[in-house]
C-alpha cells in the first residue's frame, strides 16, 4: 500500500474518535438541559411508545397523539405544527399549564368513566379540583369534560322548581356530585359565564349574594391554589349589588306572612277552633322573624321548614294545625314568586322559560303593597 494511502487512512481514522469526542458530548448536554428543562417526568403518564411529550410548569408527560387529537382539536393543531423540537427522537410541545391540572386532565382523557370526574360512583369533586380541571378543558375546548362540568352544576342549581334548591349547594344531600360553599360561588360566577350556563346565572348570583357576613362578595375571596384574591368582575358586582337589594325587599314581603295570616280570611273561625291564640302564635314568630333580622335577610327563597319548627317549640308560637299548614303553604307561595323573579332580580334574560310566572308582579325594588 503507498505511503500516501496509508498515511491518509491513519490521518481519518485518526480524526474519527476526536470528532465524536467533539459532537456527541455536546449533543449529550444539550439534551440533558432540555430534558432538564421538562421538568419532573410524571410516573402516570410517561409512556414508552408515547409519540408526543407535554412539557407543562415543572412536570411532564409522554403521551399518545393520537388520544388528546381525538378529544381536543386544540391539542390536534398544536400537534400538527412541524416546527416542534425533538428529544429522544419525541417531538415536545411546551405549554404554560401547571403541571398538576394538565395531569388531572390527562387522568379524566385516559381513564374515562373510570376517573373522579365522570364516575358517579367516586366521591363529590371538591369545586379547587373542579375550577382546575374546567378552566385547563376550555382552554383546550374539551367537550366531553366541559359536558360534565354544566351536569354537575345543573345538579346543584336546579332551575326547574324552588322545591328542588337546596341552600346549602348540596344537591341530593351527600349525593351532590360537586363539593362547594357559598363564597366559592365569586369565583363561579366566571366559570358559569364561560360555560355558557346563564340559566343557572341567577342562583349562583343569589348564592354570592349569601355569603356571610352579607357584603362580603365586594371584597373578594381567598381560593386554594390561588394566590391573589378572587373576586366578582365589576358588571358582576353591581348585579349583585342591586340584586341584594332587591331580595331583601323580597324577604321583607315574605316575612309579612305573619301579619298578613293573623288577620287573613284564611284563618276564619269555622276553620280555626283556637283562632286568639293563633293569632298570637303568628305574632311571636313574626316577633322572631324581627329578632332573628330575617326581614332584611337575602334569602327569599331558602326553606323555612326548619327555622319554623324551631321557633313553634318556644310557648304560645305553635298555631293550630289548620293554621301551620295554612303558613307553610303561604311561605312557599311568597319562595314561589321570588324564584320566579330571579331573571328579573338579577338582570338575567335566561332565567328558563316554562317556568310558572307571578300575575305581573314587579321585582321589588321598593317595598311592594301588603
């Protein structure tokens, strides 16, 4: 062989170690500050043979494209992007989400009925994981979950019947599918709002205006997980403020009740056997009504029942059985027509037609005729 050839091939082959020395070290850093950059990898959602990498705040997940394309066309356009950088072969898409409510949704997306949020089997979602799990799916516009999301809230603000609202947000008692409190109700105003759900608009409206102590909806709330204060957009905080308003004026009018059956054709004596003392039964709880200041009291639709049993204990406050139920029936008449006039109340053109209307009655936003 000539010396040349031989000196050539010694100089290449010479060459060849020094080069990958050079490249590969460089390639190995690279990608392990990129990967660094992913942050931590999420033992439930690494895949082997996933064919996209998720890289949110401080987490990420290997994931199928194949299953986020099918729930989400958002996620089917940012994949589609050929400008993706690569690790490991894997294309990666950055995204500003927090690394824990992208998990959550990538629970619901693989597991399905399987998951918290679609099985009814699993226990209430508390309305922090709610909030998380919705504001991250319509970003996304996954409808499956947002479906989800305006069930569960048409549970707990049922707008069919003022039979059916449970003031204490717990549909069906310990089976309410959704976990949440009246102060919640500010941050839920905007997630209602997103959704599309102006028919629950009002309830949720009633429910800020509710928190105690009352007014409390202008200052705003402090919600886990988020650091700044929530509070009500300003449209939303004058709605409930001439809401308050309005539904004190309302409770005013139901309170009357009292007065309004001691003298009231309903009590006559032929259907009343102990019609002086039932008139002063209806007089101390009217007295009761005052002490306990639900006069001005906002919740014109909230039941009753409860209070009233409490209040018929005290001497002389339990009328005859004929007028009790003559009360109750006339309290829930009074609940009856402020429900109807919630729309009305809180400036809600969606309050759901169908719905039995009061005998053009006004929202009263002055004291209305006994």
């Amino acid at each position: 062989m000539p010396a040349s050839t031989r000196s050539r091939r010694s100089t290449d082959d010479a060459d060849m170690p020094n080069k990958r020395r050079k490249v590969e070290p460089a390639e190995d850093v690279e990608n392990a500050l990129r990967d660094e950059s992913l942050g931590e990898r999420s033992e439930e959602f690494w895949f082997e043979d996933g064919s996209i990498i998720l890289a949110a705040q401080g987490m990420s997940f290997r994931v199928h494209k194949g299953v986020l394309a099918l729930r989400s066309d958002v996620f089917k356009t940012l994949l589609d992007d050929p400008s993706l950088e690569q690790l490991e072969g894997c294309p990666v898409l950055r995204v500003e989400d927090r690394g824990r409510d992208l998990r959550d949704l990538l629970h619901i997306m693989y597991n399905g009925g399987k998951s918290d949020w679609l099985s009814s089997s699993r226990p209430p979602i508390q309305y922090s994981a709610f909030r998380r799990v919705v504001d991250i799916a319509l970003k996304y516009n996954i409808e499956e979950v947002l479906s989800e999301a305006r069930y569960k809230l048409s549970r707990v603000f049922p707008t069919d019947s003022v039979e059916n609202w449970h003031n204490g947000l717990r549909a069906d008692d310990d089976d309410t599918p959704l976990v949440l409190c009246h102060a919640d109700c500010i941050d839920l105003v905007r997630i209602t709002r997103l959704l599309a759900m102006n028919s629950i608009l009002p309830l949720v409206l009633y429910a800020c205006c509710n928190i105690r102590p009352l007014g409390r909806f202008a200052h705003g709330v402090t919600l886990e997980g988020v650091s700044d204060p929530v509070t009500l957009a300003p449209n939303d905080l004058g709605l409930c403020l001439r809401g308050l308003n309005r539904l004190m004026l309302e409770s005013g009018r139901l309170m009357r009740v009292f007065q309004d059956l001691a003298f009231s054709s309903r009590a006559r004596s032929d259907q009343c056997a102990t019609l002086a003392q039932c008139r002063q039964a209806l007089q101390l709880l009217s007295l009761a009504a005052v002490d306990g200041g639900l006069y001005s009291d906002p919740s014109a639709i909230d039941f009753m029942d409860s209070w009233l049993d409490q209040q018929e204990k005290k001497p002389n406050a339990k009328p005859c059985q004929h007028c009790d139920t003559v009360l109750r029936d006339l309290i829930n008449e009074r609940r009856e027509q402020t429900w109807c006039k919630l729309g009305k109340i809180f400036e809600v053109a969606e309050w759901p037609a169908g719905q039995k209307k009061p005998a053009d009655e006004p929202v009263a936003d002055a004291p209305a005729a006994a």
